[in-house]
C-alpha cells in the first residue's frame, strides 16, 4: 500500500530521502520537533559560510544590517533574506525580524511588553512549555500573574476552543499567548476569530505559530493579531536556528530583542539584524527552503502530508477502537492521537515507549501525555510513506 503524489519532476515517498542526510535504516516521523534541512539547503548555507569567511569584518560589519554606527555597502543582506518571507507570509518586509527560533521571539515580546502588577497574560494548557514558562518568568518580574485555560480536549472543535479562549478573557487580561498550532495536540486553533475578540477588548495577542511556516498557508496582516512568531527550521526547510518574528506595525516601537545591540532605539530592523557577533547563515539560506518547498509543490507538499498522516492517524484508532481528538479540517502535517491506556497513563511509560521505538524497533516519533493519556503525535514529510506508519503500527503492537 502506497499513498504517492507527483509534481513534474518528484514522486513523494522514501525516494525522496536523496534530498536528505537522514539515515535510510531510521523510519523517521519526527519532522516537527527540529525539522529536517534538505541537503541543497546546507550546501547554500556552507556557500555563505565560506563567502563570510573570505572576508569576515566586511560581511558581518558593513553588509549584513544597516545600523548608522557602521558604513552599509549595498542593501542589508538581512533585510534582502527576509524579502521572499516576508512574500511567503503576505506581510511587509519592514514588519519582519529573523530571531534564532519561536522561543527567542516569545522572550523579546514578553520582556518588552510593559506589564503591570495585577495584569494577567492568559495562556493555555496546550500551549508549549517554555513559552508558557517564558511568561511565568515575565510575570514573576512585573507583579503579573499567569491564568492557564484549559481547552476542551479530546472530542472538540474549533468552536469549542474558541469559546472556552474568549470565555477566559477577563478584565485584568492584558495579553493572550495561544499556539496557532499546538505542539502537544497538533491542532490548528481559530486565531483570527479569538484575535478580534481580543482586539474588540483591547487585549494584546502574541501567537506562537512554531510550527505553521510551510505547514499552512499563512497571511500574517490578516490574522488581526499584535505579534506572531514562527520556526522556519521545522516545515519551511530552512536550517537551524531560523525563524520569524512579525509585529504590527503600531507595537514595533515598544519591541526590543532580548539582546540589546547597535541597533538600539533605531527601529525593529536595526535592533533585531545585529546583534553582536551570530552566525548569519540559517537566515540567508532560508530563502533556499523555500525554493526548495516551491519547486516540490507547495500545495501537492501539503495534501501529501496531510492525506498520509490522516489515513495513519484513522487507521491506528479504528484499530484500537479510539477515535481522533478532532476533525480534520484541524490538522496539518501532524495528528496526534491518544493512544489506549493499556500502553499506561503516565510520563515514564510514555518516555519508555518512545525509547523502546527508537532503540528496539529505530523509529523516530513523538510520545508523549495529555490529560492522563500517552500521545502519539504522527508527523508525515515528503520523504514518508504508508510503509513507514505500518512500521510504527507493528512496533506499537509488541508491547
């Protein structure tokens, strides 16, 4: 049994592993923890390493941002990476920083944010773990305070979640950081919808979109929301560390990198393009994963991974007489479904189960707990196939 979808010069399947440096004899279904960087990606990013190091002050001083205190030759090669991003995520260009990855971006717009004792920053219990400790450690230093909302959780919808979201709006909220798409359930949460209820009440929203980059069409302007980061180095094939940073253009004065450099006071370009001597080369290739991603088929992409991890994710429940969490209009690249509590309810059973697949049967997935529950969160890339999820089934089967 094969699931395969063409474009005019690729077949999606374990032949597509030649892209890859991954190893032939692992069944890879993790592609969403840290991503997977094509191979003609890292050769693009050795080629600007080498070019860096031709001549190194010149680069990195006077080519990569522009920041009066040093002399710009040319346009800044930050601002020149991000242009096929910014047309990638239908934003301005001038409302974009590259950060190191979704966690830098959480820290610069939490520790800008000017909070005051008595605020509260709404979060929720699917929300990733240092995020949601980012704004605990925010709120230890201004007097605020953390409210954790629980999402309705299996059997639920995009309507439920919104109202429970809107629901726990209240008047001593001053921001709300929601997943746009979870990293425990995997689901794809309604942020335009919560994003205008907070607007109408004047609650700031920062969305953590880590793994939405070249997972999902995006529209950055037309989500309504203040600030938005996302990974580029999970599903937009960039290499690590790489991701965005968005802000509407009414926040961006207010908004500082956690690392305070030459750019200071001189706008969101100039503060976030340099900061201190960093390894350029993950930015300035990114443009390369998305050529990449292009040149596959974006759309072709998405339906293959989408239709290869809902039949895995339907099949495995019908087999254990389980159901999928949600419907599918919610899902992406990633599913994840509860497994049956015969395989145990706690965190150890879940951390021995992920090492008795990687080590016993060499399976790379993602297991882990909700509510109680072992989570599998199946992940489906280019470079899968059927054959790869009747593996994981088979393994999961040898308890």
């Amino acid at each position: 049994m094969s699931v395969t979808t063409s474009t005019p010069s690729h077949t999606f399947g374990r032949s597509m592993l030649s892209h890859w440096y991954l190893d032939p004899a692992l069944t890879y279904l993790n592609h969403g923890t840290v991503g997977a960087v094509p191979k003609r990606v890292l050769d693009a990013q050795r080629a600007i390493t080498e070019q860096i190091e031709r001549e190194p002050a010149r680069f990195l001083i006077r080519e990569l941002a522009d920041v009066k205190q040093f002399v710009l030759e040319g346009p800044s090669r930050m601002r020149a990476a991000l242009a096929p991003i910014a047309e990638f995520v239908r934003a301005r260009v001038d409302d974009l920083a590259f950060v190191d990855n979704a966690s830098t971006g959480v820290n610069a717009v939490l520790r800008s944010f000017d909070f005051a004792p008595g605020d509260e920053i709404l979060v929720t219990d699917h929300g990733y773990g240092a995020v949601t400790m980012t704004a605990e450690y925010v709120a230890s230093r201004t007097g605020a305070r953390v409210v954790k909302v629980a999402l309705p959780y299996p059997d639920t919808d995009a309507a439920r979640i919104r109202d429970a979201v809107i629901g726990a709006l209240g008047a001593k909220t001053r921001m709300l950081v929601i997943d746009h798409l979870t990293a425990p359930s995997a689901l794809i949460l309604p942020v335009a919808e919560i994003a205008a209820a907070c607007r109408a009440r004047g609650i700031a929203t920062l969305v953590d979109g880590a793994h939405a980059p070249g997972m999902i069409d995006l529209d950055l302007p037309a989500l309504g929301v203040d600030f938005w980061v996302g990974n580029l180095h999970k599903w937009a094939m960039s290499p690590r560390s790489c991701a965005i940073l968005w802000a509407a253009p009414e926040r961006q004065k207010a908004l500082h990198p956690a690392v305070i450099s030459w750019g200071y006071t001189m706008g969101m370009a100039a503060e976030f393009d340099l900061q201190g001597t960093r390894d350029p080369g993950p930015y300035l290739a990114a443009p390369e994963g998305l050529a990449f991603m292009r040149e596959l088929g974006l759309d072709a992409m998405r339906a293959y991974n989408h239709s290869l991890v809902w039949r895995a994710a339907t099949e495995f429940t019908r087999a254990w007489g389980t159901s999928v969490p949600a419907p599918e209009s919610m899902y992406g690249s990633m599913v994840t479904v509860l497994l049956p509590e015969s395989f145990g309810t706690t965190g150890d059973a879940a951390l021995a189960l992920k090492n008795r697949l990687l080590f016993e049967h060499r399976i790379e997935t993602q297991v882990g707990t909700i509510g109680g529950r072992i989570s599998l969160r199946l992940a489906a890339q280019v470079y899968n196939e059927w054959s790869d999820f009747e593996k994981l089934f088979a393994a999961l089967g040898k308890k």
